[in-house]
C-alpha cells in the first residue's frame, strides 16, 4: 500500500471522529441522553421564561428516585417541549382541558408540554417531576390502548 492510501485513510479517520464528537456534543446540548439505559428524550426549553435544567434534573430525579416511572417515560416519552399547552390542537384530549395547568400530553404523539417556569429549585423540580409523571401515563395508555 502507498503512503497516500494510509494519508487518505488517516484523513478520513480524523474526519469521522470530528462527526462523531459533534454530533455527541449536539445529543448534549438538545437532549437528555441516558446511553447506558437507552434513553434519549429531545427536550426543547424555551430560552426567554424557561428552565430546561429543571426539567433535565426532573428527569435525572426520576432515574434515581422512581426507577419503574423513569422506564415508562422513557419508552413513551420522546420529545418534552417548554411551552404553553396549544389550546386548539386538535389532539389534545378535551377532558382533560383545564385540570393541569402545568404542561399536556398530546394524544398520539409521545410529545408532552411543560409549562415554561423560570423559578429554580427543589420545589421548581419537584412540580416538574410530578408533571412529567402524569403526562408519561398519559402517553402509556394512549399508546398500550392502541396495542389491544
């Protein structure tokens, strides 16, 4: 083989470990990534009256604390977005309109809004845990209704 082949392959070599770290960094920046338990959550805070943290250390709290609602949220969650609830999204299940004022679940979808919080803090995590809690069964019975 010629020293160009192995230049050319070193080349590529360095170009696929840049890809890969930048695209590493960018699961990190725009997620909350467990790779040892195989989860990955997209979470979309809103950088103006939001707290993405909260919800990521929500997240982490669950993982520690409620192991088996963590598996849940994980395997029907996919996507968390810091914003106010869309109130004629069609999908929204209309019973449960007004009974929590803090995010929804978007039936069909494995996508739950989190009202944006800028307060820090346990309490702030705490009211986020139970949020995600209740919109991660949402979505279970949404989806294990759909099985039957």
């Amino acid at each position: 083989m010629s020293k160009s082949f192995y230049s050319k392959m070193r080349q590529y070599g360095i170009l696929a470990a840049i890809t890969g770290i930048a695209f590493f960094v960018y699961l990190l920046l725009t997620s909350y990534v467990d790779f040892l338990g195989w989860c990955r959550i997209a979470v979309e805070g809103d950088m103006i009256s939001g707290n993405k943290g909260a919800i990521i250390s929500a997240i982490k709290k669950l993982k520690k604390e409620k192991r088996e609602s963590y598996n849940t949220m994980c395997e029907y969650v996919d996507r968390i977005i810091e914003n106010d609830c869309l109130a004629v999204e069609p999908r929204i299940n209309s019973s449960w309109s007004g009974l929590y004022a803090d995010g929804c679940y978007i039936r069909g979808s494995k996508t739950i809004y989190i009202k944006p919080e800028k307060n820090e803090g346990e309490e702030s995590v705490a009211r986020r845990e139970s949020a995600l809690l209740r919109y991660a069964e949402f979505s279970k019975k949404f989806w294990d209704e759909q099985k039957k």
